[in-house]
C-alpha cells in the first residue's frame, strides 16, 4: 500500500482525479475532497499523531456535509441525553471507530470544543459518550465535527436496554472478580489449617484463621451468591426446586456449618468449598447468558436496524425529521450507504440495495422502481426516493421483529420436559444426600456433613439444565444470521417427524413476477383494450399474477363493486356491465382450462397467456429431497399443464392443480388423516389457511403477511436452498441436544457416585460441575458450522 496509489486518510484507492494536499512539508494524495479536508484539519490542530498511532485504515469521509440540525429538536434531546453537572450527556454510536487512535483522535477533536467538558471513546464498543454545555455549543455542531472526521454518528437505539445489559454483565463481572479474588484468599487460609494435622496450631491461631476466613467467604457467599439464593427464593415460592435451589442450597449449608463449627470450637470448616461453590457455580452462570446473548445477537440487530431519522421531501426541499413523524404517503430521500427508515415504494429508477440484515444475503440486491424496499435494508453507493407505505411498528421488519420475540419468550417441548426432569432430580438427589450423610454417620461421622455436601454439589443439574435451551438458542440464531427466522418455538423439533413436503408453485418454486407472454382477443374487443380492462381490474391487487399487466401502459378504467375471489380471480362492473378475470371456470366457463380469460357477462373478449419462470436454482436447491425419503406434492392454482410442466422439471411426485385455497386444505387434511406428517412450503395469502393447518409451515420472505403471520418459519431471502439448510440445522439440533443429555446424565451419575465414595472434597466437585456446564454450551454452539 503506497501513497501513490491509496488515499492517505482512508486508504482506499485513489481515483482519477486525486486531491493533493502539502501535510507537513510532505505531498499527500487523497481518493476525495473529503478526506483531504478532515486530514488538513487534524494536521492544523496538532492531532498529526493519528496517522502514526493508528492500526487500521479510517473512514471515507463524505464530501457533502451532513445536516443534523435535527437532532437539537427538543424532542430529540429529550428522547437521548440526560442531564448532568456540565449540562447535558449523550451517547452516539460512531461508524468507523475502529482502534484506540480512533478514540484518542475523536475525544482530542471534541474537546477542542469550548463547550465540551467531557468525552469518552471506547472503540471496542463504538460508543462515544460525551458532556457539554449546550448553551455554549449544540449537539449538531459536536455530531458534525465527528462526520468531517470520517466517523459518522448514530444516536444509540433504546439506549435503557443496552444500559440494562451493561449493568447486568457488569454486576455479574464484578461478583466473580470479587469471588475469584477471595477464594483464592480462603483456600490459602483453609490450607493452612488442613496442613495442621498433628494438632499442633494453638487454639487462638486456629481460631484467628477460621473468623478471617469466615469475613472473607461472607461477601462471597451472600453478593457474589445472591444470583442463587434469589434463585432459590423464587423456585420455593412456585414451588418448582431446580438447579438454583440445589446450587444455594450446598452454598449456604457450607457456610453455616461452617460458621456453627467456628462458634463451638468443632474439628472441621468448609468456608473454602462455599467460596467456591460461588466461583464455579457463577462461571457456569456467566457461561450461560453468554450462550443466551449470542444466540440472541441477531434479533438485536434487527431491533436496532432502523434509523431514528429520515430525509422527508417537501415542496422539493429535503428536511429531516424524526421518524415518529414520518406517515404514509410521504417521499423520503434515501442518502447512499444509510438505512430504509421505513416500508415503501422505490421511486427512483434502479438501485443496489444490501438486505444482509434481514436474508443473510451478502451481495446486493437490485431494486427497480415500483419494488418494495424493506426497513432495514441499506442502500448501496447510489442515493433514491421511495414513497412510504408503513412507518414504525407496521413495517414488516417490526411485525416479524414482534413475532421472533415472542417465539424465544416461549419454550420448546423439549425445554420443559428438561425442566421437569432436572425439577424431579433436584428432588431425588436432596433425598441421596440425607442417605448418604445418614450411612457416613455409621461408617465415619466426621466425613458425613462432607460427604453430603460433596454429593449435594456433585448433583447439581446445571449441565442438565443447559442441555437443551443451549441447543435449541443455539439453533435459532444460527438460522437468523442466515436469513431464517423461526417464529415457533416448537417447529424445529417437529421437523424430525416431517415425511411429506408440500409446495405452493408461484412465488415459491416460480419467480413470482410472471410476464405476459401472449393475448389473444376475441371480437368486438381489441388487445389494446383487453389489457386495459385487465390492468385495471388488477390494479391494487397483490396477487403475484397482477403484477403482469402494471407494465402494459394502459389507462386506468373505474370499475365499481371490485371483488376478489381467492384462487378463482376477480370481477367488477361498469354500469349495468360485469366483468371477470381469472380461471377459465370462474370467466370463461367451457374454455380450455390454460392461462387467465377475460369477460363480459358471460361473454369472453379474451384470453391472457402469462409466463412465470421456475427459480434458477430451484432444481439444484430441491436436488436433495431424492434422498431424504420425504414424499413431495405441488398444491398450485395454476393450470394443469403448466403444473405438470413445473413438477416434471423439479421432480415432484405428486400434484394437483387448479387448486383453490379449499382444495389444498382438503388435500393436506387427507394426508395427515393417513397419519401423514406434513410440512407445507408458500408464499400466498391464498397459503395462509394451508399453512396453519400443516404441521410445519414455511414461507418465502417475500410474500404476503398474512402467509408469513401464520408460518412457523420464515425464509427472508426467499430461497429454496434455505428449505434443506432448516432441515439440516433441526437435525443438527437434536443430536446436539442427545449429546448434551446423555453427558449432563452421564456426569452427574459418575460425579455423586465418586463423591459418595468420600474420594473428593467438596470444593472440587464444584469444579467438575462447571466444566460439565461449559462443555454442554460449547457443544451447542457447533450447530453454528452447520448453518454457514
């Protein structure tokens, strides 16, 4: 990389036109004004040091400067600073913030801010907090500068929940730096006495080193321990005894026999094995909300994808608002590289849009006027317009956001069949450890409460716990990152049952955008007026085949009483004139039953030959139902021949055609009346009854609500290859979660039969219970080389 042919701000390569710039008696050259401006003033202002410090390459800066008068709105301040000793405190999120020199770059260009009082840059998270004074500067001009630098600035995004996880894992650090730090104390002082087996420690020293190990265990146990005794609390109160009744219960049993011990001058303390109780029994806690946020990473992607902003066009004037104020109708500016704020319409001629977020599609898509664009979607470098059709929580992005979250609040069968069983165990292994202390007081009564407490710990179900939750969350975000959202808890443990997949055709084997391929008009009608008839009886409808006739250029008729028949077609009238367009049954009864037919009461004017094309990849990505031993059938409303046509192609046994949305809830009815398993694959609103009555549904991303509101899994790419890739993570799910069960039953048998043995001490066991825990989550985590 050299300065003659890469930018010497943001490194990229330089164009035809560099910008040369004299930087300390050096020539630099930079790819555009921008960076040539924000490498100019770093150098005016004594911060040259960046480019020697720095470990990766800056940020393009834009050469048109952003406008964020918007933000000094006192809606906006109200909604994302709060009040402080300098004035008033915020924190952004800065996009290219990339090592330290970053930060020491962004906090030394802010400070030189006469209002600015405070800056904190932290570039492993992005966030730059800072405090000022806004009647000395305003928040636009602080976001601004940070924009003529290359890092533009984001307002954080419910910025209350990410706090709340902040405090969380922050607490939960803090209680096991704190247990990790004393334990190591108390095992010091513990050895101490265990060392002292001819008895020849005077009674005061003795003394001295149990009360200094009893004041170093207490934090531990009752701050570090609070996540169990809480725990323990909340289990008896609906009682329901689990992992945590069992992991305080051995802490606290430790503690104060311990402390009994201590008051009345007895042989034996196990301050130490309460204290690491505590380590172990919180590392594996750590462990599992790692697991739990990882597996809920994407979903709070999605949940931040949305800007707060929006360029909204008034009068031919671009004004940004917040986007609580943008409503349907309104024409936005879409800048190049930022987010869709909202649903709408592209307005613009063409443009590459990245979808990665919402399909785990990584190359861009390219949108031509007329599609829809997504919320949460981004641009590519070319800047548009779109017409907003749902803003906020009606956009599909927060629809399918709504939904996803209400499938991870829910647990599988599985995850309660695990709860019961760890429940029943806890149970059983209280009643072991009373057994094992009553035979150990016959055979040895100072290793009894030892022994006991040594079985209590080794029967903790925290591997057994985490067996299948780890799994299951595992699952689901594996498939999120890859554009699959599951939107039932259950319906990746179905999937092993599946033996029959049914598929609608259009939209979901076919592309979808069919075309017109040919129309032939009957007398006294001409092709000309046929299609505007048929364009206007469409037009409005979100049947994929409407969309045939939006490109024909025909004037729009008003027809009045237009009604819709679904999986028949569509009728209005004219005056005393009715109308119909669909199947050759519903508006040409006694013509051949190909294509869409057009009438006049009764009397046909023409007939519409329309071409859906298969999806390209279609026959490779289904390649691999021959093997699976699932039988497969096509449900389609198309003609017979087109349907033999595309079944033929793809392989499909079975198929039916012409089928309304009654038929195909019949024919999947019959099959599960055989004892059929039966998942159903769509896209339609005419899918929507089919799909909640199979045992698992898919649809496609792109298609409608209403099918999407009643699918247990949703295809945000809309690719057939995604069908084989859910199978595939399911099975990979449940030999995970087998695993996981056989080695959580495996470990606590093998541990509570050697500590009833009287071979381990307490503290140990506990050690051996949270490498069980960290190994059933890092099985889990597997599924992750499955879904990529």
């Amino acid at each position: 990389m050299t300065q003659e042919t890469h930018c010497f701000h943001c490194s990229e390569v330089l164009g035809h036109a560099p910008v040369a710039l004299d930087l300390a008696g050096n020539l630099r050259q930079f790819c555009c004004l921008g960076c040539a401006n924000a490498a100019q003033w770093i150098e005016h202002e004594g911060l040259g040091d960046y480019y020697l410090l720095r470990s990766q390459q800056g940020s393009k800066v834009d050469e048109n400067p952003s406008d964020y008068s918007a933000w000094d709105r006192d809606d906006v301040t109200a909604a994302h600073c709060r009040p402080c000793p300098e004035g008033r405190q915020i924190v952004l999120l800065a996009e290219g913030m990339h090592c330290a020199a970053c930060a020491w770059l962004i906090q030394s260009a802010l400070q030189k801010d006469p209002g600015v009082a405070v800056v904190n840059a932290n570039a492993i998270n992005g966030r730059v907090e800072v405090r000022w004074n806004p009647e000395k500067s305003s928040l636009s001009s602080l976001c601004g500068q940070l924009a003529r630098l290359g890092y533009r600035p984001y307002l954080a995004v419910n910025e209350a929940y990410e706090q709340e996880k902040r405090r969380e894992r922050n607490s939960l650090l803090l209680k096991l730096g704190l247990a990790a730090l004393v334990t190591t104390q108390t095992m010091m002082f513990s050895e101490a006495l265990y060392l002292d087996t001819a008895g020849e420690m005077s009674f005061a020293t003795r003394d001295f080193f149990r009360w200094l190990t009893f004041l170093l265990c207490s934090p531990v146990v009752f701050y570090s321990g609070s996540e169990f005794i809480r725990g323990m609390l909340r289990e008896l109160h609906h009682r329901r005894p689990g992992m945590d009744t069992l992991a305080a219960s051995s802490i606290l049993l430790a503690y104060f026999a311990s402390l009994y011990q201590t008051l009345t001058g007895g042989d034996h303390i196990w301050f130490d094995a309460s204290a690491m109780f505590v380590l172990f029994l919180l590392s594996a806690r750590i462990l599992e909300r790692f697991a739990r946020n990882t597996a809920r990473a994407q979903v709070d992607l999605l949940a931040r994808a949305q800007p707060q902003f929006a360029w909204r066009i008034i009068d031919g004037r671009r004004e940004q608002y917040p986007i609580a104020e943008v409503r349907p109708g309104d024409v936005l500016f879409l800048p190049a590289g930022e987010a869709v704020p909202a649903d709408g319409i592209l307005l613009s001629p063409a443009l590459d849009v990245d979808e990665s977020l919402l399909t785990g599609e990584s190359e861009l898509q390219t949108r031509q006027a007329g599609d829809t664009l997504l919320a949460g979607s981004t641009l590519g470098p070319s800047a548009g317009e779109m017409r907003v059709s749902s803003t906020g929580q009606n956009t599909q992005l927060s629809q399918i956001l709504r939904l996803v979250e209400q499938a991870q609040g829910s647990k599988p069968v599985e995850n309660a069949w695990a709860e019961r069983l760890a429940s029943r165990f806890v149970l059983i292994m209280f009643a072991v450890t009373i057994a094992a202390f009553a035979i150990w007081w016959q055979i040895d009564s100072d290793k009894a409460f030892p022994v006991a407490l040594a079985v209590l710990v080794a029967a903790c179900p925290c591997a057994l716990s985490l067996a299948v939750p780890a799994a299951v969350s595992s699952a689901f975000d594996a498939l999120a990152r890859s554009g699959v959202l599951v939107l039932s808890p259950d319906a990746l443990s179905k999937l092993g049952t599946i033996d029959h997949i049914v598929f609608d055709k259009t939209g979901t084997l076919t592309t979808g955008k069919p075309t017109l391929h040919a129309v032939h008009a009957f007398a006294p009608c001409d092709q000309m007026h046929a299609l505007q008839l048929a364009y206007s009886l469409e037009i409005g409808s979100k049947h994929p085949l409407a969309a045939a006739f939006t490109g024909s250029g025909a004037a729009q008729l008003v027809f009045e009483a237009l009604s819709v028949i679904p999986g028949h077609g569509v009728s209005g009238r004219i005056g005393t004139e009715e109308y119909r367009l669909g199947k050759a049954e519903f508006a040409a009864a006694g013509q051949p039953d190909e294509g869409v037919w057009l009438s006049r009461n009764g009397h046909v004017l023409a007939q519409f030959l329309l071409h859906d094309p298969i999806k390209a990849e279609a026959a490779a990505d289904l390649a691999w139902l021959a093997d699976s031993g699932m039988q497969t059938h096509l449900l389609s409303g198309d003609s017979i021949e087109r349907v033999r046509d595309v079944a033929d192609t793809l392989g499909i046994a079975n198929r039916q055609a012409r089928a309304t949305p009654e038929r195909k809830l019949d024919y999947l009815r019959n099959l599960q009346n055989t004892g059929a398993r039966v998942v159903m694959v769509g896209d339609g609103i005419n899918d929507a009854p089919v799909m909640a009555q199979a045992d698992v549904s898919m649809a496609m991303g792109s298609g409608a609500w209403l099918a999407q509101s009643n699918a247990d899994i949703l295809l945000m790419n809309s690719r057939l290859k995604q069908v084989r890739q859910v199978f595939a993570v399911a099975s990979h799910m449940h030999r995970l979660m087998r695993q996981n069960l056989r080695w959580a039953i495996a470990y606590n048998g093998i541990a509570v039969a050697i500590a009833l043995s009287g071979f381990i001490h307490p503290g140990y066991a506990s050690l051996g219970m949270a490498g069980s825990s960290l190994l059933v989550t890092l099985n889990a985590l597997r599924i992750y080389r499955t879904a990529s």
